[in-house]
C-alpha cells in the first residue's frame, strides 16, 4: 500500500477490520489505529484475497474437521 505522501506501508492483512471510502481510502485495523492510502477499496480487497489464497493454498486438501466421538 501507499500512505497519501508515497511512503510505501505494509500491514498486517489480519488486522484489518473494515475499508472504507470517505472519499480518501481509509483502512480500519483491529486495533483501533486507521491508516489513510491512495489505493482502492477494490484494489485491497483484491490484495487481501490474494494474500488469503497464498496463506491457505498450501494446507488446501489437508484440513480435516475433528469430530467428538459420539456416545
């Protein structure tokens, strides 16, 4: 991402709670901090996305659901 000055920032995909366009790109964290970028709502969604499939793609296949043995 880029900060309105150019400064190049990187967060913490985790840690975003929501995005929003007020009309300035404005990324709400978990934590309470906000952090105000010149890319798109649309453009970091699709980062985030992007970031999911890298971080899961991997462990695909080998999930398994543990059960409770029944009684």
């Amino acid at each position: 991402m880029t900060k309105l000055d150019g400064r190049p920032v990187v967060l913490n995909a985790e840690l975003i709670e929501c995005i929003e366009c007020i009309p300035e790109t404005v990324v709400c964290l978990t934590n309470g901090r906000r952090v105000i970028v010149r890319e798109t709502v649309e453009e970091l969604v699709n980062a985030a996305i992007e970031y999911r499939r890298r971080t899961l793609l991997p462990f695909a296949g080998r999930i398994r659901v543990l059960r409770r043995p029944e009684d």
